[in-house]
C-alpha cells in the first residue's frame, strides 16, 4: 500500500515571485514550521533566465533543508540546473520525453487528473508519482476536472507508487484525503496567503497530517 508512510506536505511556490531571494530567505522558518518533502517551483509566465536565477536561490535552502526541488514543466531546464525532479501534465508533453531528458536518477511526476487508467499506465512506464485533483476549487487552477476520494482509496490500496492529491486543499478540509490514502498534500494559496502566515499554514498541516 503506498500510504504506509505518514501523509507529507508538497509544497508549490506562488505563480510569480517578484523577489526569489528574498522568497528564498523566508524558506528555512517555513520548513522548519512542519513536515514538508518538497518544494515545486510552478513559474508559467517566467522567462528561463528567470526560473533559472530563481532555482540558483532556491537550491541551497531546499538541500539545507533536505527538501526535493521539483521543477514544473520543464525537463530541459531541471536537468542543466540539476533539480531534484520535474513534474509534467501528459498533455503538455510524453512522459518518455521527460524521463529521457532529466535521466534514471531525477524525480517525474505526472498530473492525472482524475484518470486512475492513465495513473496506471504512467506508473507502470516508471513515473515516481502521480497526482489526482483537483479536490476542492483552487484558485491556482480553474479548469482541472474534480476528482474523488475513492479515487485515493483505490489507489493506495493497490500501487506502491506515491500519490499526490492537489486542488484547494487547506488545513480546513484535508483531513478526509489524508484518510483515503494521499500520500502528499500539494498546496500552494493555502500556505502562502494564509492570514496568519506560511509558517503557521504548514503548522496546521503537520498537525493534520500526524492525526
């Protein structure tokens, strides 16, 4: 069963970071504040240079940490910096492509909405994870189909391979997708736009998440 481990945060950076070093100075007292595995720098609209002067800051802190950093969408890119992984939506590109382009020895996830048959299928090609959602309304993705608990249950018990549940989940209600299997939590608004602050979000996270 992949939930035999405790549930962990995943965490996914604001669309657009006006200042990276100064979001990379702030990271050590939010990692500190709970269990967090991994850090995903999700910049759509960001040039390359961009991105790559944001992973420069970010991957110290991440290792200082011993926290992945996880680049979204883009293989070429995680592989000159040397990420700790990538993650793709299929329809963006093959996973084959992503895996040849970062190598055996970086993470890919791929996002499989609410497809247990598409999960499968890139599981068994060698994804280290997949991720369903969305859960609940996000303000980060508007246009994801929603998916369901049973679609977690199911899959923790019959894969090894992690899952990741997305899509609006707050402190408020991730207790039901921590007990149908979720094996991380991937939030982003949730944390960073929390009223009392990043560190008190990942808190309440931790806390939820060790029962």
């Amino acid at each position: 069963m992949s939930n035999s481990e405790p549930c962990r945060l995943y965490l996914i950076t604001p669309p657009e970071l006006d200042d990276a070093a100064l979001f990379a100075s702030n990271l050590p007292n939010i990692f500190a504040a709970g269990d967090v595995a991994c850090l995903q720098l999700r910049l759509k609209t960001s040039s390359d240079e961009e991105i790559l002067q944001a992973i420069g800051f970010l991957q110290p802190v991440c290792e200082q940490a011993d926290v992945a950093l996880i680049l979204n969408d883009r293989p070429d890119l995680a592989a000159k910096s040397g990420c700790d992984g990538v993650h793709i939506g299929v329809e963006d590109m093959p996973y084959e492509d992503a895996r040849a382009t970062v190598g055996e020895d970086a993470a890919v996830g791929v996002s499989c909405a609410a497809s247990r048959h598409l999960a499968m299928t890139l599981a068994d090609a060698g994804a280290d994870y997949v991720a369903f959602g969305a859960f609940f309304p996000s303000p980060t993705k508007s246009d994801t189909e929603s998916a369901s608990l049973d679609l977690l249950e199911i899959w923790s018990q019959t894969t090894n391979v992690p899952c990741v549940a997305i899509g609006g989940i707050t402190p408020d209600n991730c207790t039901p997708i921590i007990k149908a299997g979720a094996d991380f939590l991937a939030v982003s608004s949730a944390v960073w736009n929390h009223p009392d602050g990043p560190e008190t979000a990942v808190r309440l996270f931790t806390e939820r998440m060790a029962g």
